[in-house]
C-alpha cells in the first residue's frame, strides 16, 4: 500500500503582499478625513480671496472714479465739488486743497508754465481704508515739448462708505535723503532723489550768482524741503515745497527741466523776500514793477527765458496815442486792463536801464523798492530829470518797435534819409529814417528825445558824411561819418550855420573834402554873416569875405557875392543899391577876381563860365579864364519875354539853372506887390534865343534840372503854398502838386514830394519815365529828405 502527497507553494506561510496592501489601504483610510478638510480649506480660501479680489477691484475702481472726478471738478473749476471730495478730518488740508483748485490738476510748482493736455489714472491700490493712487499729467511746455509728470494721492475710506482724498500718512513717505552743496542743503524723499541730486548743484549756483550780483546782506546759508505733504504750502519766506512725488515728479526730460526752472524760480523768489521783506497785505502800489524787476533777475541769473515784450503791441501804443506814460506804471494793478500793455512797457523799461547803467544797478532797485513811493523814487537816482528819463526811454522804445531797426551808421545803405518829429504823450521824439527804393517800408536810423537829435541837411557827394543840424545846440552843424554813429568832433565850429538856405543848394566841394558854411557877425546896429570854408579832412578853414552861393562843377573855384541887394545871410537889405558883387576865388590860391555886378549868378556845367542876370537885367555869362563876357539877352529883350518888370527887393526875384548839357540856361523871374507873388514866369535862353518855357501864378522860387538834363523842377510860391511843377524842355506838363516840395535823385529818375495836407506830412518818390508811385508811411511831421549823392543803392529790379 502506498501513499500520495500534493505540494502547495505558499500555503505553508502568510502572504505578505496580501497584507501590505491591507495596511496601505488602511493608513490612506486614516487620511481621506485630512484630505477632505484641506480641500474644503482651499475651496473655502479661494473662494474668499476671489470675494476679496473683487471687494478690492470694486474699492480701487471706486477710489479711480473719485480722483477722475476730482480731476474733473479742477478741470472745470467746479470748486464745491472739488472740495466735497477731501478729507474734512484736517482743516489746513482742506485749505491747502481750496488753494489747489485753480492749478487746473497740474504739479506744483508748475502752475502757469505749462499747458495741461491730459491726466490719467494709472493704477490705485488699496490695504484697508486706504488707497494709494497713481496720476500722469501730461502738459506742454512753453517749448513746445510735451512733459510727463507722475503722481501719488492718498485716499481715506470714511464709515460713511465714502473715498475721500486725504494727506499722506508718515510710513508712506519711505525715507528722505539730504543734499549738501556749500551752503544749500536739499530735503527730498528717496523717490524724487535720483533727479534732484543732479541739479542740487545748479541751484545753489543759482543762489551764489545771486548773492554777487545783489550783494546780499544775508547769510547765503539756504534749507530747502521737498518732502513736505500737500498741507505745508509754501509762504514767501518759507523754503518748503510739496514733495514733488506728491504733486507731480518728472518722468522725461522735458519734465526734468521744468522742475528744475521752476524751483531755480522759487529759490530766487525766496532770496528776493528773504533780502527785501515781504508786501505789506493790501499794499498793491508798483506790485507789477516788482513782478517785471523779479522777472528780469530770473532770466539774468538763467534760471528762467529772457523777457520777450510784445513789440508789435508797443509800437501800435506809440502810433495810436496809447501809450501809458512811464510814471503811471506804479499804479497798474492784476486786473487793470491796460496791464499787457503795462507789462511790455516796463520789461522795456528795464532792459533800457539795464543797458544805460549796468546789470548790478537793477538789481539794487530791488533792495530800494521797499521804501519808494513812487517810480521817480525807485529809479530817481539813476535817470534824474524825470522829463529827460521819458524823452530817452520813449527813444529808446521807438528804436526797439520797428521792425529792421539799422544803426545810424550804415545811412550810406539807403536812398533817402528822413527827418521825422513824432510826439508821445507830452514827450517829443527826433527821428532819422533811411528809405530804399526796392524796399516797401522805412528803416529808423536814429531815435532821440528831441533836444538830443538831429536833422539831415546834406549829404557829402563822395557819400561819405552827412552833414546834420544838432537841435540841442540851436541847430548847429555837425558831421556823420559813415560807419560810424558818433559825430565827428572838432570839424565845425560850434557857431556854424549852413552856408545856404535855397532847396538844391549845397555848401559841398564836389569831391566831399570841404564844405562852405557861415557864421554870424554882430555889427553896430544890426547882425551879418561871414562865409568860411573849412577842410573836413583836417579842420582848417578859410574864411571868405563874402555871402557863399557854389563850388565850381570841377571843385577848383567857388563863387560867392558881396556887397548890397537882398541877402538872405544878413539882416538888411540895400535898395540904394539893389545890384551885389560876383567874385571867384580859387581853391588853390587865395586870389579873389571879381567878375561882375547883378542880381543872380549860376555855374556852367563844365565850370568854365558863370552866368550872370546882370544890373540892367540883362543876362550875360563870363569866361573865368579868359574874363570874355557874352549877352545872351538885353534887359529890354528879357523885359519883352517876360512880359513884366521883376521886383528886385524880394529874394526871389530871379532864379538861374544852366541844363546839365550846357546848352540852355532856365531863367525864373518873378513880380511881387504889396509883399504878395503877382505872376513869375521861366524863360529859356542861349546864344542868339529865347523863348517862353512857362508862366506861373506866383513867384519862381528854385528851378532845379534833372541830373540828365530832360525834365526842369520848378518850385513856385504864392498865397496858396508851395507848388512843384515837372516840365520837359519844351514845356510839356510832367507833373503838378499843390502843397508840396520835389527834390531829384542823383540820377535824375526819381522825384521825391514832400506834401503837406491837413492830416500831416506825406512822402511819395515819383519814377518820372513810368509814373510809378510809391508812398513812404512815417509817424509824426516830417522834412524834405535827403537823397543819395552815389545813385540809387536800391533800384527797383526791372521785369526783362
């Protein structure tokens, strides 16, 4: 018998996978609780911290809407609602805000040098009741450039549920930094110190340039304090400033330099009051003095734009009798309404001064504006007579207004030189103007008060000197070189008169290096005049025994009268014997020749003969070299041509123009009754005819050829006025005006008639050949000009 066995692996011994899958299962049985509670933990924090998310998005878009309706109510100027939105727990905060609200929400200190353009909110947190917000502003600057300026404001949540703006709390300020720089010490926060530190230095440049130029009395040492809240506005004699962080830090360049202008400003307001005082509240007397003079040490120490004036509206306050006299500037205040006008009258004010009496002597006006009354007060010892002071002041504005203003020393760069007088207020201006014929409008050379200016009589041929009437000295003569706007001293004596008074007549050598002037000597009984020739080069001068009436064409001889007639150098006349003496004498030699007797002498072009209306009123010439004497016409024949006896007692009696070619010789003759013209009339002549070129209804005063020779310029007299005529050489009527004077231009081309109507003075150049006018637009009463002796230096362009 036998017997079987079965082997089974593993039912000898546990199964030790089976078990440690048990105990798994068992301990992640244990933690299943934990599990649950950590996922209801976080379902329950999430669900809290999304609440909370948006409770605070629902709390920062309350606090943005607020600041956008601040911003709003400032842009508006809607100042109860502005201020419905601070915080009333501080009183000096909401008075600080009430203060804020015409800054139209731009930084501090920037109001009123920037223009605003936008301002967004860019981002607002909240912790608690509390929220911090930040602002943009972006402004343009007077530049032109665009600035950015960052901002944070603090809001409060009140138990009202309200978000009300509110001051920043201490531990918001982070830390401040100081910087030292000799004797100025800058309080900021941390913030704003990488842009402040760079310009520490500046200021206190700024602060040290002041001090040398004002001498201060006070110690330089200066504190200012950029980390102050919104609350601790600035008073004038406070170095405190709201911490730019606050109001609005530079974000870009731009930015960065309106700061630093602005606080450059600050600084020098703050020396100004620290060395002067403050105003006394109330005191608004010369407030806008005080405003322009601060303004001008601004610019002169760099920290702000030089002082521009708007010229435009003080040139229209001198033309239109507007213009507020100097002493009555004390007296305009912020809201007078001449004030733009007021601003640019004194910034002029004080750029003349400036340039009168040096930089240092305006800036002690401010030490001195404390204790004056009035302006004469403030400025008396600089300028002394007042009257004197307005007259050089208005001349000096008169010069600044006009657009092209040139210097009295390029007048050889025009055509015509001017005399104006122009009356401001009780003030009476001197005017020198220079005209070009290819330009549209007149250019000052020369503005004085009027017993400092001068009138241009003659200008020397070579163009090189301007012989002028000094008015300050009773009208005596001084010279002008050109280039120079000085006059030439020592040439003239200090009693010189001009050698004659005839329009066309000049006491110039033809080469410019004389000139014949007379002075006055006193006889018993009555005052003569004794001509003199004088060397422009050296001084010298020869003295002539006689009245001067011209150089010779060639410049070698000059020809002058002696004896009884009419002479309009001396204070009486002759009618015993109404006939003069002739002599030339020549340059070289003091040689006088007499060359006959009669009543009017004129030159030939070619300086060989002189042409003589002789006693018996005939008209004769005679050679100079040879003594040759000829008869162009005898008196009964001049007599039968004219028609009429001339009046031999008056100045005008006979008037002599030899054409520039030589052949003709215009002789004017005129009638006079009862001190009245009565007829004159022109007479051509040469040798072997005569005719009639014209009569006239009043006397013939001056007869002037054209340069070439083919127009004749007759200037008559009579009850009515002047009356300038233009007539060919046969006679033909070129141009007539009533009421006005002509002169030619060294070519000939143009006329210049100086008319006188009941509104003043009015200037016109006339080209002959086209009929072309052109009107010269000057203020005041103006003189018949003076024309370049060297051709027109401005010639119209022609069209071919």
């Amino acid at each position: 018998m036998s017997s079987d066995f079965e082997w089974h692996f593993g039912d000898e011994f546990p199964d030790e996978k089976a078990e440690e899958e048990q105990r798994e299962e068992r301990k992640w049985r244990r933690w299943v609780p934990w599990l649950l509670a950590l996922l209801l933990i976080a379902g329950t924090v999430a669900v809290w911290w999304r609440g909370r998310q948006r409770t605070l998005a629902q709390a920062e878009a309350q606090v943005q809407q607020v600041a956008r309706l601040e911003f709003r109510a400032l842009s508006e100027g809607d100042e109860e609602l502005f201020l419905s939105l601070q915080d009333p727990s501080d009183r000096s905060w909401k008075a600080a805000q009430a203060a804020y609200v015409d800054s139209a929400g731009l930084p501090l200190p920037l109001q009123g040098l920037t223009t605003p353009v936008s301002t967004s909110i860019k981002s607002a947190r909240v912790v608690g009741d509390r929220a911090r917000v930040e602002v943009v502003h972006m402004a343009r600057l007077p530049t032109g450039e665009e600035a950015s300026f960052r901002a944070v404001r603090f809001y409060r949540y009140t138990n009202d549920g309200r978000w009300l703006h509110t001051k920043m709390t201490p531990d918001a300020g982070r830390h401040s930094v100081t910087f030292v720089v000799d004797e100025v010490e800058i309080t900021a926060f941390d913030e704003d110190a990488d842009w402040i530190d760079p310009r520490a230095s500046r200021l206190a440049d700024a602060a040290y340039r002041f001090c040398t130029l004002t001498s201060c009395e006070q110690d330089l040492s200066l504190e200012l304090n950029l980390a102050a809240n919104l609350e601790q506005a600035a008073e004038p004699d406070d170095a405190v400033l709201p911490a730019p962080l606050l109001v609005g830090a530079p974000e870009n360049d731009a930015a960065q330099a309106a700061w630093e202008a602005s606080l450059g400003e600050f600084v020098v307001d703050l020396l100004v009051t620290r060395e002067i005082g403050s105003r006394a509240d109330g005191d608004r007397a010369g407030e806008l003095v005080e405003e322009r003079l601060r303004g001008w040490l601004k610019a002169r120490l760099g920290v702000s734009q030089p002082v521009s004036p708007d010229l435009e509206v003080l040139r229209e306050a001198l033309e239109t009798d507007g213009w507020i006299p100097a002493w009555n500037l004390w007296h305009i205040r912020g809201d007078d309404p001449e004030r733009p006008l007021a601003v640019g009258e004194v910034d002029l004010m004080i750029a003349f001064l400036e340039e009168e009496h040096g930089a240092a002597s305006i800036a002690q006006l401010l030490r001195s504006f404390r204790s004056a009354d009035r302006l004469t007060e403030l400025v008396g010892d600089l300028v002394g007579r007042p009257s004197t002071f307005e007259a050089r002041f208005l001349a000096y504005v008169r010069e600044q207004t006009v657009e092209s203003a040139d210097d009295l020393a390029n007048f050889t760069f025009y055509d015509l030189v001017l005399h104006c007088s122009e009356t401001v207020g009780s003030i009476e201006l001197s005017e020198m103007w220079g005209w070009r014929l290819d330009g549209a409008k007149a250019f000052l050379l020369s503005a004085r008060p009027m017993d400092e200016g001068f009138t241009p009589l003659s200008w020397s041929p070579d163009g090189r000197r301007m012989l002028v009437a000094r008015q300050a000295y009773g009208d005596r003569l001084s010279l002008v070189l050109a280039g120079s706007a000085e006059l030439e001293q020592g040439m003239i004596p200090g009693d010189a008169q001009p050698a004659a008074y005839w329009i066309g007549v000049s006491g110039w050598s033809p080469d410019g290096n004389r000139l014949a002037y007379h002075v006055s000597l006193e006889a018993p009984g009555s005052v003569k005049a004794e001509s003199r020739i004088v060397d422009v080069r050296t001084g010298e001068e020869v003295a002539l025994d006689g009245s001067f009436i011209a150089w010779s064409p060639r410049g070698s001889d000059v020809l002058y009268v002696r004896g009884g007639g009419f002479d309009a150098l001396s204070s009486e006349s002759s009618p015993e014997r109404p006939t003069r003496d002739f002599f030339v004498v020549g340059r070289e030699s003091a040689e006088r020749r007499r060359i006959g007797e009669g009543h009017a002498a004129a030159w030939s072009p070619d300086g060989r003969r002189v042409a003589i209306v002789n006693a018996d009123l005939g008209l004769t010439t005679v050679d100079i070299v040879t003594g040759e004497t000829t008869t162009l016409a005898s008196s009964e024949a001049l007599r039968e041509k004219l028609g009429f006896r001339p009046t031999l007692s008056s100045p005008e009696a006979f008037s002599l123009a030899w054409s520039p070619d030589g052949e003709w010789i215009a002789l004017g003759a005129s009638r006079v009754a009862d001190g009245e013209a009565m007829e004159g009339a022109i007479v051509m002549l040469r040798d072997g005819e005569q005719r009639i070129l014209r009569r006239e209804r009043g006397s013939i005063y001056d007869l002037a050829w054209a340069p070439h020779g083919r127009w004749l310029r007759i200037l008559t007299l009579d009850e009515q006025g002047p009356l300038t005529t233009v007539i060919g050489r046969a006679g033909s009527l070129i141009v007539e005006k009533e009421r006005a004077f002509g002169s030619w231009s060294s070519d000939g081309d143009f006329l210049l008639m100086t008319g006188f109507t009941e509104q003043g003075v009015q200037l016109q150049v006339l080209e002959l050949e086209t009929g072309k006018r052109e009107s010269i637009d000057l203020p005041g009463h103006c003189w018949p000009a003076v024309w370049n002796p060297r051709s027109p230096v401005g010639r119209p362009a022609t069209d071919d």
